[in-house]
C-alpha cells in the first residue's frame, strides 16, 4: 500500500486531497498545524501529525513519525492580497517562509529517502497568478513563482535517482483562502491605492471561470500517480485559459547608442 504525506490538511484543498487517498485506498498522513480529530472518520490507513512547515523540529519530528512515504503533497500556503508599499517586511518574510521556504525545507527533508529508494514523487500545489501578473498578488505570486523554478531545476537533478518533482496550478477557488487573504491583507492597502484597490478587487470578483476543489484534488492525483503528467498540471478551467493563452513576452529590446 502506498502512502502520501500532505501539509496544511485543516481545510480546503488539504483536506479533500487527504479524503481523496484515503477513497483510492492510500495510507494518509494528514498533517496540519493544530491536528483535529473530527476532520475524518476514522481509518487505520490515516494517522494526523502535526506539522507547521514554517518550524524546522516540527518538519524533523513529522518525517520521523510517518517512517516511509511514497507522496509528498506540499499543499501548506498562505495568500496576500496587498499593495507592495503597504506590506512591511515581517509580513513579506511571512509569506515567504510558509509558501517558499516551507515547501523548499518540507522538500529537503524527504530527499535523502527518495534518492536512497530510487522512488518517490513530490507534488507542490501552486497558483494560477504565476502565469499572469495581478495588482496586489506581487508577494503571493513571487513566492509561489520561485517554487516553480525551484521545482523545474530540483527536477532536473532528481531524473537521475527516479524521483519526480510536479507542480500542480490550481485557479481560483472557493476554500478558507481568498477569506484568510484579505485578513492577513487588512492593513496593507494604504489610503492611497483604496480606490484602486477597490476596481482590482471588484475585477477578481465575478470570475468567468472557476476552479472546482475536485479540479485540483484530481490533479495531484494525477501528478502523485501518473508517470506521464506533464510537470506543470494546470487545474480548473480558469487555470487552463491563462495555461493555453498566448505567452505574455515584452517585445525585444532594441540595443541604442
Ligand atoms: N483557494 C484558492 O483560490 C487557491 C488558488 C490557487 C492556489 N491555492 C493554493 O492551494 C493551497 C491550499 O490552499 P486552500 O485554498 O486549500 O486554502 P486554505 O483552506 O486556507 O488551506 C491552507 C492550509 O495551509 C495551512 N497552513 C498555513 N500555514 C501553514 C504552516 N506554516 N504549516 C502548515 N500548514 C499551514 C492551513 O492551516 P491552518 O488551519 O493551521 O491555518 C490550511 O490547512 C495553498 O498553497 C494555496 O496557495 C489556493
């Protein structure tokens, strides 16, 4: 039987990729920061640990727990919905340490493993507002952007021990997550961007497509178990748009005297 371990299984994604696994038959281990009993119905092939992927004894204590995995889900992240002069630098280091340092020292930390087994896959869940820039995403997306070049070169060198590294880019979704945002955004739209901010917002708000959660538990299905699933799965009908639009170049620069 073949085990993944998931980050951030509270809510929303987490949660329904642990529930998913545990359907396919999978042994799960649902990490999250405060484990809650009542989140599952009990199953000798689940155990919760916790896991704040932000504490490094945490990590250690986690991966020693579990023993043995197959899957690692880096699905642990945070959002911010902000303008860059009204962000501090606590906040932006925030963002930073969960969504890119987590996911790079949860990566570290099943590595040895991996490579010693000559198996293993790490699926890390990113973001469609990588692939087309948003007013107040500038934190989000840069530390989930670095992710997918982290990813991309960790690929490379892990093709050599039979590892597998995928992205998986979920759109907009309808978790705890745009709520969990705005609050961590609350004092980041400085008076002087608010009606600018108010129009960009209202602009996000009735989206024409959608991501369903199904769309990405689906897809880290996919990307944990499919050995022919591109290294970036867009997932959700809004994240495919932006996948299939044409690639937003600058035009080449003219050298000038
Ligand atoms: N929903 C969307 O529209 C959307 C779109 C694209 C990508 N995503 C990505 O999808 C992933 C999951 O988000 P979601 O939509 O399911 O939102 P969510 O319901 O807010 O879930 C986020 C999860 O991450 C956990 N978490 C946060 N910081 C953590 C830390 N330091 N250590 C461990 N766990 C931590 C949260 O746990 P606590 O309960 O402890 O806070 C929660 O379980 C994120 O990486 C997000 O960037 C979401």
């Amino acid at each position: 039987m073949k085990t993944v371990l998931i980050t951030g299984c509270s809510s929303g994604f987490g949660l329904e990729t642990a529930l998913l696994f545990l359907d396919k038959g999978w042994s799960v281990i649902a990490t999250m920061r405060t484990p809650h009993d009542d989140l599952f119905r009990p199953s000798d092939r689940l155990r919760v640990l916790p896991l704040d992927t932000t504490d490094q004894d945490s990590i250690t204590a986690a991966i020693d727990a579990a023993g043995p995995i197959d899957v690692l889900v880096n699905n642990a992240g945070i959002g911010m919905l902000s303008a860059v002069e009204g962000t501090d630098m606590a906040q932006i280091r925030a963002i930073f340490e969960t969504n890119t340092l987590g996911t790079i020292a949860m990566t570290k930390a099943v590595l040895p493993a991996f490579r010693q087994r000559r198996s293993g896959v790490i699926v890390n869940v990113n973001t469609s507002t990588t692939m087309k820039p948003f007013p107040l995403f500038s934190f989000y997306s840069a530390s989930k952007a670095a992710i997918i070049a982290f990813s991309d070169c960790l690929a490379l060198e892990m093709k050599e021990f039979d590892v597998s590294v995928k992205v998986v880019i979920p759109g907009q979704a309808e978790t705890r997550f745009a709520e969990n945002a705005q609050s961590r955004a609350s004092d980041g739209i400085p008076a002087a961007y608010a009606d600018f901010a108010e129009k960009a917002l209202a602009g996000l708000g009735a989206p024409s497509a959608t991501t369903r959660i199904k769309d990405v538990t689906e897809a880290i299905w996919r990307a944990a178990t499919d050995p022919n699933c591109p290294d970036h799965l867009p997932a959700g009908a809004d994240a495919w748009a932006l996948a299939n639009a044409a690639p937003q170049t600058s035009p080449p620069q003219t050298q000038t005297k």
